[in-house]
C-alpha cells in the first residue's frame, strides 16, 4: 500500500507507532500530486517546500513526545479560505494577485492540530456553481471519468481526495458546495450545522448559508476533522458553541432503533434511477442492521430551489460589492471617474456566473422586487425549515440521494445556468433549514459513484456520522480507488 | 421578459459594467431564472414570518478594546494604487 492512498485515521496509527515519519507521508503525497494532477488538474497552488518544512516540524515535535489531533496529515484547502502569505483567489480574475495578511480561523484550527498544508484547490468562481467550470484558471476533472466533472463548488477539495492527492481537505457548501462534489467523486463530504465552523478569513458568499466542511475519504476522518474544526470563534458572530464529538460513542457500527425517515419528494421526477436504486438499497441495508424506517413529507421541497436562488445571489450581491478595484485585486486602468473604475474594474475581473448572480441578487433586492422576491423568499425558507423541524420530531436523522444524477460530462450544462442549478435541488434545503448533513459513496452508476445523503436536526452530527459509519462498515464503496493509475 | 434597459438599470445599481452582447444574454438568463423563481407565488405566505437567520443568537456582543490589527503596510499591501500609505482612487468630487 503506498502512503499516499491512506485515510486520515490510517496515517494517524503509523505516525503514533513511528512507522512512518510524516516527512515520509509528505513527501508520498507530493509525489503522487505530480503524478496524477495534470490529469485532475485538482490543485491551484501546491506548496512542496512549505508543506515538507510542516512535516519537518511535525516530526520533530512528535520526537519530544508531543502529539495533535491532525499532526503530520497533509491537507488541502479549498482556494477560498485564506492562508497567510498565499494567493487565495476564489477562482477569480479579480483576486488572482490577492494575497491574505492573515490565516482564516479553520486554517489557524488545522495549524494547532498539527496538519500540513498542501495547497489550495480549485473551485467555481466565488463558490458559485456545481461543476468547478465557472474557476477563472481551468475546469478540474472527475478522477473517475476525466470527461466528467467533478461537481462543485469545491470540485478540486474532492478531486484531490478522490484521487489520493490530499489525505483530506476543506471545502464550503452553501447549497451543496461540499456533498455533491463529494458524491460526484465518490468521497465523504461533511456540511456542518450553520454556524459549527468558524467562517472568519473564507470569502464570503452567501453569508446566511456559507458552512466550511471537511472532505475525506471515510466516515471517521470526517469526524475527525470535524472534532479539529468546531470551536466557537469571537471573530465570527454566527459562531456558535458546540459540544466535541465522543469519538468512541459515535464511530460504532450500531443502528439498533435508529429512526430513518425517506422524504419522497426526494424520489420523484428529476432523479435518475440508477441513483434512486441505490439509495434505496442503502436503506435496506440500514433496515437489516436494525434502523427503523419509514416514509415522510418535506411539502415545500420544490421551494428550496427557487428561494435559494434569490436568497444567495441577494446576499452575494452585498458581500461581492467589497470587489471594487479599489483594496485589493483587479482595477481597471485610465478610467475616468471613480464610478467607472468601480464597473469597468468589475467587468474585467469577475466571469459569467459571478455576474449573473450578481445581478439576479441586486434585482432581488432592488425597489418594486423586493416584496415579491427576495421577503417572498425569506418566508419561503420558513416554512422549508419548519419541514424539517417536523420531520425531526419523528425521525432522527433523513435519508436521501445527494444529487438527481452521478456526474454529468463537462460542458453539458454549462450553458444553460437553470439546469446547472438542479444539480443542487437536493442539498439546497439543507443549506436553508441551516441543518448538518453528510454525502457518503453508496454504489456506481456506469464507473460513476453515487452519493448517500444523510441529513440531521441542528447539531445533530453525531448521530448523522454514525449512521454514516455503521453504513459504512457494512458497505465497501468508498474503498474503491478510480482508474487513474491505468491511465497514467 | 427584462428590457436591455431594465439590465442596464440594474447592472448600474450593481456598479457593473455590461457589454452589449452580455446584456442580451443575462435579459434572457435572468428573465428564464425570475420566470422559475415565480413559482414561489403559488405559496401562501401571509402568516409567514421571513427568515433572515437559523440561528437563534442575538446581539452577539465583544468588549469595546484595542486589540494588534493589520500594519498599515499589510493593509495596503495588496492594494493596486497606493500613494503617501493610503489606497490612491480616481476624484470623486469635481
């Protein structure tokens, strides 16, 4: 087994026995990032000798007997978090040269722990979209299928998982940004409860829904890197105290009395059913472990979609006028008045998608729209996230697919903004309700992995991850490796 | 369906510049999103409170105290004029 291709957990055991050193670890990972990244172009920026100074560092402190939840593990960060000294550009024009005074809180959180940093992935522009085609660089590729994308935003932090090229990384999710890549690329993908993870230092999107979540390779590292990640943070005023998680207590392959709950407006039109079928296997295979299941109604799940795409672009609209040419990033050269740097610097560095939301959000918000939009929208969430406060009063956690389909070819939809959007229709009303839920690999569909969602109440992670695991320890699917190799 | 007139407005509010081949691309783009977005007027939502926040803080508070911030050499440092330590603009006033 090469060292690249471990889990977390895995790395963990070895470096705590002294087996491995973590400059080994380190040193593996890169490797295999020069070895399969021009085929996943996964990666934005990789750090080899910063990254190699960490595991230094990290070998040396474990030589005086210390030790950290994450220390020696390389992790990649999705390339909207910021890292001291490193270009975070969001995947934008505007931002190509910005380079962050300061470390984002998660990425403080990873130091303390130990972790070493590898770099940063690709992503949509801002965050916006389901493919990772709208990055202003290049499109990363599904390590499964390269012809495929490998969904979005944080396509490259699930490629790059995926494809053994990070032990584990972060990505956001604002409607799905962290699952559906993750069920894209056959990985795990953890979106926390609203307000578990720090935002501070992440280039805000949508600021109600934003939520920094880990993509792993397993069930455990996921917990893991949740533990590492949630702690209430006095520079994020949406930060909220959560308990730790009890490891021991919650990585236990039990589902005795478990109570499952199946929305069904998550099984009709617009699902493949070859995703459907898998899923449904996958409640099966819960039943026979000793969950109890049974049907329930989210009635106002085909609102999500709408509502969400007016409450995003609304907030983006605000959050991105900071990108005005004047602080940091692009400016637009010999114009004439200070209106004319501000459009001319936001036409030359922001692409298609960022503008379109832009503008759907400014619309939203404008005078005459905005009762019938964006307050519209507001109450509309309302009752999305009374769905699931009901439906939580009987179930314990809800069983769904992640995304309608298993990844779709790239340049398919990229056309067409409102089928790109659909992509999403299953991850969004998470993201409204403000809930915590987690994408795990449930079978394939033509080589094409499928993804498992399981969502939870507010702070309810702990048993959402157990029901991940004991899914998990029943099932192989996420120990399957694509074909990169073959192809190299 | 949005008139290059009504892109061109909110574009303006947006303080983003539109070529004209864009302007008649988002008029369709957006009018198509609006279009599906309408749907949300089928729900009856006069007894509904909106939702701006899912979490249930409020005035989340931090002591009035002086804390180490950015120099003003990191602050500017990514700034694309700067002249005499402060961010250089185009006139704003006549």
């Amino acid at each position: 087994m090469q060292l690249y291709s471990l889990t977390v957990q895995q790395a963990l055991d070895l470096l705590r026995r002294k087996e491995v050193s973590a400059l080994e670890l380190c040193e593996s990972i890169l490797d295999r990032i020069v070895a399969v990244d021009n085929s996943t172009k996964a990666f934005l920026t990789v750090t080899p000798e910063e990254a190699c100074d960490q595991a230094r560092a990290a070998d040396a402190a474990r030589a005086q007997g210390l030790d950290g939840a994450l220390l020696g593990i390389p992790i990649a960060l999705k390339d909207n978090i910021c890292r001291l000294g490193l270009p975070t550009t969001c995947g934008s024009r505007i931002l190509e040269s910005f380079i962050p005074p300061y470390d984002a809180t998660v990425v403080a959180l990873l130091r303390r722990a130990g972790a070493v940093l590898l770099g940063k992935t690709n992503l949509d522009e801002f965050a916006m979209g389901s493919s990772t085609e709208n990055s202003a660089f290049f499109s990363t590729r599904n390590p499964w299928n390269l012809d495929r994308v490998p969904g979005g935003s944080s396509g490259g932090s699930a490629a790059a998982v995926c494809a053994d090229e990070a032990l584990a990384a972060l990505g956001s999710d604002t409607g799905g940004s962290v699952r559906q890549p993750a069920a894209f690329c056959g990985v795990v993908g953890l979106k926390p409860t609203y307000g578990r993870v720090s935002r501070y230092g992440v280039a805000a999107f949508a600021s109600s829904l934003d939520q920094i979540g880990p993509i792993t390779k397993d069930v455990t590292d996921a917990a893991l890197l949740l533990n590492a990640l949630s702690e209430h943070d006095p520079h994020d005023s949406t930060s909220i105290e959560s308990p730790k998680l009890d490891l021991a207590q919650v990585l236990r392959p039990e589902v005795d009395g478990i109570r499952i709950g199946v929305p069904q407006e998550y099984f009709g039109a617009g699902a493949q059913p070859q995703v459907v079928a898998a899923v449904q296997e996958a409640i099966e295979t819960l039943v026979d472990m000793g969950a109890l299941v049974d049907t329930v109604s989210l009635p106002h799940t085909e609102y999500a979609l709408p509502a969400y795409y007016l409450l995003a672009p609304a907030e983006a609209s605000a959050n991105l006028a900071r990108y005005d040419g004047i602080r940091y990033g692009v400016r637009a050269d010999n114009t004439a008045d200070i209106w004319s740097t501000y459009c001319e610097s936001r036409q030359q560095g922001l692409g298609s998608e960022v503008k379109r939301r832009i503008m759907l959000g400014t619309y939203a918000l404008s005078a005459g729209y905005y009762d019938a939009y964006y307050l519209k929208a507001q109450r509309a969430r309302t009752l999305i996230k009374q769905d699931f406060d009901h439906a939580f009063e009987r179930f314990d956690v809800l069983l769904s697919p992640t995304a309608p389909t298993v990844a779709f070819g790239l340049g398919e939809k990229s056309q067409d903004p409102l089928q790109m959007y659909l992509s999403d229709v299953f991850t969004i009303p998470q993201s409204l309700a403000g809930i915590c839920a987690i994408s795990i690999p449930c079978g394939f569909d033509h080589a094409l992995p499928i993804g498992l969602q399981i969502s939870g109440p507010a702070l309810g992670e702990a048993t959402v991850l157990r029901v991940a695991y004991a899914y998990e320890q029943a099932t192989s699917w996420h120990l399957q490796k694509p074909p990169l190799d073959k192809e190299n | 369906m949005l008139t290059p007139e009504e892109v061109g407005h909110i574009a303006g509010l947006a303080r983003l510049g539109l070529s004209p081949e864009e302007i008649q691309t988002f008029g369709k783009q957006l009018s198509a999103i609006l279009d599906y977005a309408h749907t949300l007027a089928r729900l009856d939502t006069e007894q509904v409170a909106p939702t701006a926040t899912v979490l249930a803080l409020e005035n989340v508070l931090a002591p009035d105290r002086a804390e180490p911030s950015l120099s003003q050499e990191d602050a500017l440092a990514n700034s694309p004029q700067v002249q005499d330590g402060q961010f250089r603009v185009t006139a704003i006033m006549e």
